[in-house]
C-alpha cells in the first residue's frame, strides 16, 4: 500500500479539489482520495505537502514511438505511402518502446497517449494507446488496437498526385472513404469472414459495429462536413483530429455528439488548412458546448509541452477547469476510458502526477509520475 499524503488534490471528479489530502494506492488501483484518512499500517509514504496533483495528462493524438526526431536512417516509420487504403496496419507494430519521447512525456506529465499512423493515406491503419511507464516493452501497449486513423484534407492529396494516382481532389478522397465503408457494410450482411479482403476489411467491420471510432484527421470545415455525411451514411462512432475550423460547424458537431481532438495549436500555418489555427479555438468550441481535448501531434509538438498549449488556452479565456479538462477527464472520456483514467477517484486507476507548482506554470516540474501504480521520478532529481 502507498499513501501519498499533503499537496493540493485536483481530482477532477467534478470539480473537487482537495488541500492536504490523501490518495491511498494499492498495486494499480486508487484505494481512497480523502481530506482525512487513517494511514495503514506498514504502507510507504509519499510525502506531497506544498505540491500539486493530478491525474496523469493524456495526449489523444500522437505518432510516438513510430515518427521519431532521431534514428531516421531507415526512412519514414509512419506513412505506408505505397497504398491509400490500408486499415490493416497497425501502429504497434512500428512502435519502438526505447523512444526519448516516452521519458520526455512524463517529464511533461504526460502518463498514456495514443499513438497512430499518419496522415498520407484515405485510411492509413489502427491506433495504439500506450503507457509512457511500463514494466517490459511489451506491456506499453495498454489498448491495441484502439480506433481506426483515417484523413481527409491536403495530406493525401500532396501524397498521391505526386504519384499521379488518386485521390488527387477531394472528391476523389471522400469517394474512396465512402466505397471503403460501403463495402465494408455490405460484407458484413453476409458472412464477413467469406471474403477475400477480410484481413483488410476487419477493422472496418469494427467501427461499423461501434468497437472503435474512426479518428479522422480534418482541419477545414467543408473537410469535416464531408467526415460528418459520410459518418451519417454509415453511422460510425467519428472523433475529429486536428478540428482546426471545427468551431465554425460546432452546431452540427453538438448535433452528433462528435468530439474534437483540437491542436497542434503552438504552431506555424503550415499549411493552408491551417490558416486559422489558434489558441483561441479551445474557447470557441467550449463556448458552443462541442466536446474536445487537446493533442500535441507529437513530433510536430513535442508531448512534454502538452501543458503548455493548455496554459495558452487559458491565456487566450479558457476556463482553467476546463483546459485541465482537456488534459485529463475529457480526454478519457473521448478515447472512452473515462471509468479507468481521467481524474482521481477510489477504483480508478493509479495514474497521475506530482508537480511542485501549478501545472500550469511553465517554472513547475514534475516531481513523480504515477503508472498504474509504477512510480517515476527525474533522473536529474
């Protein structure tokens, strides 16, 4: 047993937060979250006081462990450029677990994140969702595979007309989305397994059931628009990636219960899509009750400044609740996992971060992470 007592508790459960508190922690699992608390005897103490805590940040859009900043040697890890279409990748089987971004994660406070192909291809394979914090390589992967990547946009249209082969408009681009799940749906009506792609069409059968979503990375409005017909066409469970214009459609996002994984925000226009990328978004879409988190993108930011983007939000009027939110419980909730991770509450998992200042302030450190229980400190510490 663990007790980690003193600090500042911002659990997350609505909005409760707790002064001096105690968190007791039994192998992975959050055992008690209290003012006051008879600590067990024998437990190991973790001494907290004048200290924050959270629960461990989440960065719902990522290509961790597979686009790395260094080691590029063998080439692109990512984008499977040779095909637009390919739902049966999967991104655990590109990931390399010895990745300094994992370390540079928790150094941001950044426990889990989820990790997926890139943006080149109409459908470009199936996410993971890793621990930053594991006992063996192996045991990082915490879902597999955990939704299907897909995009519209710019991306695959750059790739492929350099191939000159389609999709080269966007028209063609959504053509393709759509007969991919046409197919998919008419093959389920008979014996999915009695096809020759079904290895390819199975993790369209998934979403198409409703056992994962489809993550579409889209950044202008008519993109999403074009997500969103198909998404009613087929009825998938969609989540929108990047959602750069998302607060100009939010009436029809609200409508659908569509959320947005929103960024990278501390970035360049660097491309045209992104001409209204803005720290300002995050308050658009909570001001028009679209639900959302905030993604790093990583490399394109790197994971450990994930608490960064949020504290510019706040800058720019965000409620700090809810920017924190984003980090943690709305973030859980849209990888649906909201009743394992996303705020500190008895039988949830032991997951969260000790910071010596606020979390929001770019001078605070983080002082311990917690995995599932395993703890983490700086080696610098």
């Amino acid at each position: 047993m663990i007790a980690i007592k003193g600090g500042k508790i911002i659990t997350m459960n609505q909005g409760k937060t707790i002064d001096n508190g105690i968190i007791l922690i039994e192998n992975d699992i959050i055992k008690a979250v209290s003012g006051k608390h008879r600590l067990p005897a024998g437990c190991e103490i973790i001494d907290a006081s004048g200290k924050w805590i959270t629960p461990g940040f989440i960065d719902a859009h990522t290509h961790i462990g597979l686009e790395e900043e260094i080691y590029r040697v063998e080439g692109d890890d990512v984008n499977e450029v040779s095909d637009p279409l390919t739902p049966h990748l999967q991104a655990v089987d590109g990931v390399n677990c010895a990745d300094l971004a994992f370390r540079d994660a928790l150094r941001g406070g950044v426990t889990r994140s989820m990790s997926m192909p890139g943006s080149a291809n109409i459908i470009g394979g199936q996410a993971v969702l890793l621990k930053h914090l594991a006992p063996t390589a192996a045991a990082m992967a915490d879902r597999n595979p955990w939704g299907l990547k897909a995009a519209l946009g710019e991306n695959p249209k750059r790739v492929y007309a350099g191939q000159k082969k389609t999709p080269m408009t966007r028209m063609a681009s959504a053509s393709l989305l759509r007969e991919s799940f046409y197919n998919a749906a008419r093959a389920l009506e008979k014996d999915e397994k009695d096809n020759k792609d079904y290895y390819k069409q199975q993790p369209l059968f998934r979403v198409l059931k409703h056992e994962m979503p489809l993550l579409l990375h889209a950044h202008r409005a008519d993109d999403i628009m074009t997500a969103i017909r198909i998404r009613d066409e087929f009825g998938f469970k969609l989540v929108i990636q990047h959602g750069t214009e998302a607060h100009l459609i939010a009436d029809e996002l609200v409508k659908r219960e569509i959320p947005v994984c929103l960024g990278p925000l501390l970035t360049n226009r660097a491309k045209v899509e992104m001409k209204e990328v803005a720290f300002r978004n995050a308050r658009l879409l909570a001001e028009r009750g679209v639900e959302f988190c905030l993604i790093t993108d990583h490399p394109v930011i790197p994971i450990e400044h994930l608490r960064v983007c949020a504290a510019l939000t706040v800058r720019e009027g965000l409620d700090e609740n809810l920017a924190l939110a984003a980090l943690t419980s709305n973030a859980a909730k849209i990888i649906r996992l909201d009743d394992e991770l996303g705020s500190l509450q008895t039988g949830k998992k032991a997951d969260l971060v000790i910071f010596d200042g606020h979390p929001f302030d770019f001078r605070s450190r983080v002082k311990m992470a917690m995995v599932d229980g395993l703890i983490w400190r700086d080696e610098g510490e």
